[in-house]
C-alpha cells in the first residue's frame, strides 16, 4: 500500500497538491486535513491555495506559518478581519477569543457577523467561517473574556498574539500576561475615521506609554463609533505584523506607532 | 514665547490642525490642554518635540507640542 509521502509526490503537479488531492490523501490514510497540509508542506511541497503566496513566501516558510499558533483577543470588528486573514494567510492553529455574541449593532462592520449569526456567539461563527474557508486550519474558540487571571492558559504555545479587544483596560492587562509570557504582541485601535497600529515585544511596554494619560472609560470610538472600512485597513496592517514577526521579516512596528487618519488620509509614526 | 500647536484627528474640529501660539513663560501641557478646552478623559499621545511628556510638563519657548485623542475601539 503506498504510503502518504508517496501519494503526495504522484498527485504534485510540479510541486503543488490540489485541494482535490489533499481531501482525497485525508480520506484514504484517514488524516485531518490538518494533518495531511503538515505532511504536504514537511516533504517540501505547496497546497495549491497558497501558490499565490510564493512570490513572498517560500515554501519552508508557509510551514513555518503553518505551524504557527496565533491568539485572537476579541473577535468583533478587528477580530474578524483578523481571523480571515490569519487563515487565508495559513497560519496553522488560531485561538479565537471573545465572550459575546453577534447584536444587530456589529452588522454595519464585523466580518462575521450576519443577521443569520444573530445571537450566535462571535467564536462559534469564527470556527465556522474559518471551516469554510480554510479547513486545514486548526480553530479553538474561547467563551470567554481574556483577564489577567485566565491569560495564562489562553496563551500556553502562542507564537504571537492580536490584540482585537475594545476596552483600554484589557489591552493593558493583555501586554502585561504577553511581556511576561515573553510573546510577542501586536495592537490595533480604531475609532470612527482613525485608527493606530503598533506591534510590542515582551518588555517594551508601548501600550503602557500609548495609553500614559488614560484615566479610565472609552476613547473617542465612543462618539464616533466605528464604520465599515476603518476596521478592515487596521486589521489588515495587525496581520501584516503578524507574519513578519512570526517569519522575521522586514522591519515590524517595534517603539513606533502609525496613526491612521482616513478622513484626511494622512499617516502620522509616532516614536515609542 | 510661541509654541507650535499641532493637534490630531477629531481634536482639529472647531479648532485647528497646526497652528503657532503665543502663551506666557511656564505655561504647561495641561494649561495650553485646557486653554484649548481638550477633554482631559479622552486624551491619548501628547508628545512634545517628539518625546511623550507628562502634563504638568513646562513648555520651552519654540517647541512644538502635539496633541492626539485617545482611541481604543476594537
């Protein structure tokens, strides 16, 4: 009987596996799909979906993405986003958190949410979006808030972590359990027509000093609420951070700050 | 002695983008914050030639002080 490595390298058309095949590889030697992608990408082959991928990341490296464990803290408008593009992107196991659940509000910009996932917990309608999306990708939905006090847990074997949450206090309490985790962090904020990025490794503290005059409660995202499009554009950047630093690419965010400004369109770095 | 002012994102509504200041000797951050009647609660990066400061931090004549709200939505 041929063995999985030898199914691969008949089916590889030059050295792509079809989606096709990769079902066809789980069924016959009854992997997950999981499975078989981490054995296409060991014997130095490419599931085709990613052959798009290739002119920016070679093979090795989309197994270094694929064997990559990524926290999602907060799956709403940010988040969504997020998640879409982790999965797309094949990072390989993505911890989705959130404790709620889809209201009619997040219709007007949360990826995931429809009025047919009204109701439904945002984690849940993550696990299914990324299911259909990208099946090799290994999901575990949270229920729950991230604290200070369940942090550890969430985070056990996390590459790097997004920060998608929408209170100042969490993220805080978020860069405090990642500095001492030693992962690396990378944030997003938004707020009507603007928006910041920054990505923060263990000690550096940046949220500490973004957010030096906060005294408590919402930030200006609390008049302006948050439109369709300022969420996507800021997620985008926290997942661009989020395969540099897990690939070492390029120069990340690190003690700078872009600020966003979409309605004059200016873009402003800010020293950390 | 002047300052330069610059303020950022809904901060401009109903006052500026840039602008230079005449304000007395030792006039601080968080005096030219209410001067400029700033929400103290809403304050985000305020930086003074590029470097974050404190509020009580007493402004030097030609230095330019910049002023962001806070964002924190997610």
């Amino acid at each position: 009987m041929a063995t999985l490595d030898s199914f691969l390298q008949e089916h590889a058309a030059g050295d792509l596996i079809s989606w096709q095949h990769q079902l066809a590889a789980a069924e016959r030697f009854a992997l997950s799909l999981a499975e078989v992608e981490a054995a296409i990408l060991a014997a130095d082959l490419l599931p085709a979906r990613y052959q798009r991928n290739r002119g920016m990341l070679s093979t090795q490296q989309q197994g270094q993405l694929f064997r990559s464990r990524v926290a999602v803290i907060g799956c709403g408008g940010l988040g969504g986003y997020v998640l879409e593009e982790l999965a797309r992107l094949g990072i390989g196991q993505i911890v989705a958190v959130d404790a709620d659940v889809f209201e009619e509000h997040n219709l007007n910009r949360q990826l995931l949410s429809t009025p047919g996932t009204l109701g439904q917990a945002k984690v849940e309608a993550a696990v299914q979006r990324l299911a259909e999306i990208n099946p090799a990708v290994v999901v575990k939905p949270v229920k729950d808030q991230f604290t200070r006090a369940n942090g550890r847990d969430l985070l056990g074997g996390v590459d790097c972590v997004v920060d998608a949450v929408d209170s100042v206090a969490a993220r805080l309490d978020l860069e405090a359990v990642c500095s001492a985790l030693r992962i690396p962090l990378v944030h997003g904020a938004i707020a009507g027509w603007y928006g910041h990025v920054a990505t923060v490794y263990p000690g550096e503290d940046t949220l500490q000093k973004l957010y030096r005059h906060w005294t408590g409660g919402k930030g200006i995202e609390q008049q302006l609420g948050n439109p369709s499009f300022t969420p996507a554009v800021v997620a985008s950047l926290e997942t661009a951070e989020v395969c540099k630093v897990l690939l070492g690419l390029g120069v990340p965010l690190r003690n700078r700050q872009l600020t966003l400004n979409l309605l004059d369109m200016e873009v402003v770095e800010v020293p950390l | 002695m002047r300052i330069t002012v610059k303020l950022f994102a809904t901060f401009r509504a109903k006052r500026f983008d840039i602008e230079s200041r005449e304000y007395p000797d030792g006039t601080t951050v968080e005096q030219i914050v209410d001067e400029l009647e700033l929400p103290m609660e809403k304050l985000g990066i305020v930086m003074v030639n590029s470097r974050h400061v404190d509020l009580d931090r007493e402004m030097n004549d030609g230095e330019t002080l910049a002023i962001f709200p806070l964002v924190g939505g997610g």
